[in-house]
C-alpha cells in the first residue's frame, strides 16, 4: 500500500494536469459499489488534494470534481441496485460476503432515507448505501435530493483538509503553526471520539462527560488563546490568500443566519412551538442551552476583551472571543438534533447531532472566511454550546428520572417550517447588501 501511495504521489507531481481527471475517477471510485470497498479512497483522495492545494487546481474546482465524481458513483450503483434487486447478492465480492449487504440493509430500513446522508461518512457502508437504496426500489427523487446533499458534505469533507494542507505549505506561516495546528485538532478529535464512542456504545454517563469535557476544552482555550497566535494568524492568512468573488456571497448569506436577531428569532420559535404542545422538558432543556449560551457568551467577551482580527476596512469595536455567531447557532442546532434524536437508538442519535452541527459548522466557517473572527474564536463558541447542551440535558435528564422524550410528530411539521423560514428570511435579507458589496468583483 506504501508503495502504491508513493507512486501515485510521483506520477501526480510529475503530471498536474490530471490531477482534476485523478480526482474525479477517485471519488467516483470511493462511491461506486463495490470498488469503493477495496479502492483506499480516502487516503488517496488525501494526497491528490494536497497537491490540487499546492497551487494545482483551487479549492472550488477541487470540491466540485470530487462532488461530482461522488454523484456519478452513487448513480451508478443505485441504477446497478434497481436493475438486479436481489441479484446483487450474487455478485463477486458479495456472493461471499452476504453480511455486507445484510447491514447495509438493516442500516437503511432502521435509518430511511438518512441512512444515505449519514452513512456516506461511514466507509464500509459508503459504497453499498446506494445499491441497496436501488435494490430496495427508493423512489429516485427522494434518492437524488439526498445524494446531491450528501455528495456536497462528503466533498468537503475528505477533499477540503487535504487542499488546506496543500496550500499550506506554499504560505510563509508563523514559526510553531503546524505544530500548535497539531494540537489544536488532535485536542478536538480526542474529543470527538470519546463523545462518539461513549453515544455509540451508549455508556452511561456520556452526557455529563460530553458537557463537562467541552467545557474543559473552553477552559483551555480561554486560557491558552496567547499561546496559539501562530495558529490562528497562520490559518487566518491562508483563508484571506484564497477569498473568491463568489464564496464572499455565499460567506455574507450564511453567516447573517447566525447573527444575533436571527439565533434570537429561532431560539424564541422553539421555544414558543414547545409550550404551545406542551412539551415542557424539551423546553427546559432548549432554554437551559440556549439562554445559558448566550449568557456566558457575553460575560466571557467582556471579560476577555479579545481584539477582532485586522481584516475589515471598517473593524467592528465588539470584542471576538468567543464567537456570539458560533456559539449561539451551534447551541440552537444541537438542540435541535438532539430532540429530534430522541425517537432513535444511540447510533441513530448520533447521527442526527452530526447532520444538525453542519449548518453550525457552516455558520462558524463563515465568521472566520469574512475576517471577523479567530479560528480559535469560532471553537470557543462551538465548545461552550456543547458544554451547555451537554451539561443541561444531564441535569434535566438526572432530575426528571429518565430520558427526554421525543416530542409528536405534529409538533415538527410546525417547527421545522417555521425554521426554515426564519432562516430563509434572513438569507434573503442579507443577499442584496452582498450583492451590491460583492457583484462587481466577480
């Protein structure tokens, strides 16, 4: 394997103008059925974006071939599905291996259509979600809908820390920044995995650790912020060196769904729609989150007095650290997701609180792209929701004897609109001033 990874790395300096091909024949690959199971795809979609960041391709060209290279390998494998159905199981590689299909399966009758969005970030099920879906007969619309969403975060995902790496060593970055990068992300993936490992093995406890690690973390960054200078300025010049016409649009649109109206405006939907069916545990639970969050938002800016970076012409006077935007959306969309979760076992709880952060996650990205927040400001913000969420769930949960339940059904095809709307509303408000700011520059 070893060898084969230097030796696509050789042929692919040697020869930058396949790179996009390379690209789209290697995500289309990783999604194919079957192929994607003995293809390393993800590491090798490591290295080819590493090198489309060092100034082969940019970023929109690269997440774009990988999207669509990840369409074409979903199709292909729903069409195979549709046209063999139980056929498949006959198939080499499958033939032998009658499990693989059996959990594919069992994952998408558990999970409905999710299981696509979900799963395309687990790598055995990847390739095999779309011919189940096939051989299951999913109606196409509902299967293309969620494949086109899927394709766009699975790109992103696999194909853009690549590309930043990429790029990264082409920039003159401070003295220590690889190294306090090192800490940075090996701090949030042990995190991450100890949170993942205790929901899906549903340890007890998990909750109250979730929380209490979160905020440990904050503690750490608010204490530790000085010492990642290098970290942040390093990543903040990397992202002003690749600012597009285009992304500035799309930047502005998303980060206005995260200002403070619209989380306000959201937050009091919630909790309106909640008292309204009565649903007065999921309401403390969203009102301890939310109101705590924004509260020792504010507390902690003034306390810290972070200066924002220097990137606006007009630089705004609110202190940065940590980010109001980050915080309070993350803190609204987790709750979100973990509500919604509730009518799940923990696998299926775990996957709704990872497709609820990515608007969150979008929202932080979008703070730090416009040059008004740190890197490490945006984390901040994500740690203290999660700490809040993790911590007032736990308590809720400790007091009231059992879990939160889900709420009625009824009650989403009310809130969910409503959502959506508030935040259509403010894309929409926003999309003229950047329009006016940003147009002539495309």
């Amino acid at each position: 394997m070893t060898e084969l990874l230097d030796g696509l790395t050789q042929w692919i300096n040697q020869h930058h103008q396949w790179l996009g091909v390379a690209i789209f024949i290697i995500s289309f690959l990783e999604c194919l059925a079957l192929a994607g199971l003995v293809v390393p795809g993800t590491v090798i979609l490591f290295a080819v974006a590493i090198a489309a960041g060092n100034g082969a391709l940019n970023l929109f060209d690269t997440l774009l071939l990988g999207f669509l290279g990840g369409i074409l390998g979903d199709a292909v494998s729903y069409f195979i599905g549709r046209r063999f159905h139980e056929g498949i199981r006959r198939l080499p590689g499958l033939r032998t291996h009658p499990e693989w299909i059996g959990s594919a399966e069992g994952f998408i009758h558990r999970y409905g259509v999710a299981s696509l969005l979900v799963g395309r970030f687990i790598g055995p099920l990847r390739p095999l979600l779309p011919l189940i879906a096939g051989m299951l007969d999913m109606p196409l619309v509902k299967f293309v809908s969620v494949s086109l969403v899927a394709a766009a975060g699975w790109s992103i995902a696999y194909l853009g820390p690549g590309w930043v790496t990429g790029a990264a060593f082409r920039l003159p970055l401070p003295e220590g920044f690889w190294q306090q990068a090192g800490i940075v992300f090996g701090g949030a993936a042990v995190l991450l995995t100890v949170v993942a490992h205790g929901a899906w093995r549903e340890r007890a406890g998990t909750t109250l650790i979730s929380g209490a690690l979160c905020l440990a973390g904050l503690l750490a960054l608010l204490f530790g912020w000085h010492h990642l200078r290098a970290f942040d300025e390093g990543l903040m010049a990397l992202v002003q060196e690749h600012r597009e016409g285009w992304l500035n649009l799309v930047s502005v649109v998303i980060t206005r769904m995260g200002d403070f109206r619209t989380q306000l405006i959201l937050a009091a939907v919630l909790i309106l729609v909640l008292a309204a069916y009565r649903q007065w545990r999921p309401l403390l639970f969203a009102l301890g989150t939310t109101l705590g969050t924004a509260l020792a938002n504010g507390q902690l800016k003034n306390l810290l007095a972070r200066a924002r970076p220097d990137v606006l012409a007009e630089p705004l006077t609110t202190y940065s650290l940590p980010s109001g935007h980050s915080s309070a959306s993350f803190a609204f969309f987790l709750t979100l997701g973990i509500i919604v979760g509730r009518r799940y076992g923990p696998r299926g709880r775990l996957a709704w609180l990872v497709i609820a952060a990515l608007p969150a996650v979008l929202i932080a990205l979008s703070r730090v792209y416009l040059g008004v927040h740190w890197p490490t400001d945006v984390l901040a913000g994500a740690l203290l929701a999660g700490g809040f969420c993790g911590l007032s769930l736990a308590l809720l949960q400790k007091t009231g004897g059992n879990r939160l339940e889900p709420i009625p059904t009824r009650t989403w095809w009310v809130l969910l609109p409503l959502v959506v709307l508030v935040l259509a509303f403010a894309a929409g408000w926003a999309l003229p001033a950047a329009i006016e700011r940003y147009a002539p520059r495309l």
